[in-house]
C-alpha cells in the first residue's frame, strides 16, 4: 500500500476548503475631505476612482487615478431635491351634480319660453312693450 499523505483518509482532508479563509478586501464606498486640496492629497494606487466628500460644503469629488498614476478630479455640487406636494386630484361632477344643473337649465328655458310667448301675444294683439 502507497503512503497517505492525508492521514489514511481515502479521499483527501475532509472538510477541507483552501478558499474558507479568504477574505475580499475592503474597498470604501467614499471618503471625506476638507476642500479641493484634500481630495487633491488622497492617496489612490493605480487605476482606482474614489467618491470624496467635502466635510466644509456640499460638494463631492470624483477622484480618478489612470494607469500611469495621473489623478483627474470631477466637482459635483450637491443640491437637496425638494419634494412636491402630491397635486389634489381633480374634482368631477357626479351623476346627481348633473341632473341637478339640467333641472336649472330647463326651469330657466322654460322660463324663456314663457316670456317669449307673453312677447309674441302682445305684438300679436297690438300692445307695445317698450313705453
């Protein structure tokens, strides 16, 4: 029989995993700075882009480093969002609102036509309206 590096396991170290331990490094989402220079300062390896944050305004740095070690700053002002009232829906006649106004409607016609008639029968007649 062959020698067992593995302690005569006959299918190698059990529960072994050789990536268990590896942990991923932790990248920061920003930073915060006070003002251009300090952005200008942050230290940023190669082909790396940081977020920073002024500490003094509300402004925020986008800070870009190629692979030659040249580092590009961007400037973002950045401005609240103000939150609009929802806008009050708009306000229908119902169905009753309707017939309510078509009675209006047809008591002043009717009305109309009443005076119209009184008009015609004096003309008719031979009385004058105007005076």
């Amino acid at each position: 029989m062959a020698y067992n590096q593995y302690n005569n396991y006959p299918y190698g170290i059990p529960n072994y995993n050789p990536y268990s331990n590896y942990q991923a490094p932790q990248q920061n989402t920003y930073a915060i700075v006070n003002g251009i220079e300090g952005a200008k300062q942050y230290p940023l390896s190669s082909n790396q882009t940081m977020l920073l944050m002024d500490s003094n305004e509300p402004i925020a740095y986008k800070k870009t480093v190629n692979g030659l070690g040249q580092a590009t700053i961007e400037a973002y002002k950045l401005v609240p969002i103000v939150q609009e009232e929802p806008k009050q829906p708009q306000e229908y006649a119902l169905k009753c609102d309707l017939e309510a106004l078509k009675e209006k409607i047809d008591k002043i016609y009717s009305s109309l036509e009443k005076a119209q008639e009184i008009e015609k029968k004096e003309w008719y007649y031979g009385k004058s309206v105007c005076k």
